[in-house]
C-alpha cells in the first residue's frame, strides 16, 4: 500500500510540468497571495531545473509563508536557504532571485538523487522535516496544481 501511495505521489510531483503553458499570474495557496515578481522566478527556476514551479511554490509557501526576509538559524529567504547550500551553489540567500533558483537547484537535484520520491526529498531539504511539514507542503502543492487544470482547459480553448 505505502509503494502504490509513493507511486502516485511521484507521478503527481515529477510531470513534465515545464511542457506545458504556465498560468501568468500565481496560483493561490489558502489566504497567500505570492507577489507576480517572485511566480516569474519561480516560472524561470522551473524551467532551468526542470521540475514542477508548484512544487517551488509549495516549498515557498510553507517554508517562509512567501516572505523574502524570513530567517530561522542559518536559513534565509522565501526557500530558507540555508547559507551553506547558497554558497555551494554561488547565490545570495537575501536576495529573492537567487534564492529561489537556489532552492530550486537543490530541489532538482534531489529529486533525481531519490527518483522523485518526494517524502525523502523534503525530509532532506527540510531537516527538521516532520509529518505536518510534509503534509502542508504537499497540500499547497495539490492546491496550486489544481489550478493548472482550470488554466490549461482555458488556454486550449479561451472562447
């Protein structure tokens, strides 16, 4: 029962969402509302990296509440990045951009590192990863994807 659960929550999170068109303006998470700024990096860290910009989104959503200035320890920004991964990666944790493409990076990478499992890729990501982490993380995921169904019903057919 756990493989079939992972199964599908991998196909949920590894589409080849960069295929398709994006909407223009971000999705809502709950009662977050995402500056359009920081949806064009995310559309742009999705694109470079290769994965799902609501799995960015998500990951901004819950990790900072969409607020570039967020801090806890040595994690800084709307990905809380922490300041080690930042260097490694040649960003600037405070500045939006960069973090978002930072936190980006390491999402890609770790989701070929565990072939899209998404429950060790937020534990890794995140390391005090707990299980209402991951299930608000994965529920602003579902909710910003539910809005790419509506979008992409549109864009096909706007009349």
């Amino acid at each position: 029962m756990k493989a079939i659960i992972i199964s599908l929550l991998i196909t949920m999170v590894a589409p080849v969402a960069w295929a398709q068109p994006w909407p223009q303006n971000p999705p809502r998470i709950g009662k977050l509302k995402l500056k359009q700024e920081y949806w064009d990096y995310i559309k742009e860290a999705a694109d470079r990296y290769q994965i799902s910009p609501y799995l960015i989104q998500a990951v901004c959503a819950i990790e900072s509440r969409y607020n570039p200035e967020a801090k806890s320890g040595k994690c800084y920004g709307l990905m809380q990045l922490h300041k080690d991964t930042a260097r490694k990666y040649g960003v600037d944790a405070h500045d939006p951009r960069d973090n978002i493409m930072g936190g980006a990076a390491v999402l890609a990478h770790l989701m070929d590192k565990y072939h899209g499992n998404i429950h060790k890729v937020l534990h890794v990501y995140n390391a005090t990863c707990t299980r209402a982490y991951e299930r608000e993380v994965l529920r602003a995921y579902r909710q910003a994807r539910s809005l790419e169904t509506s979008f992409l019903s549109y864009a096909q057919n706007p009349n």
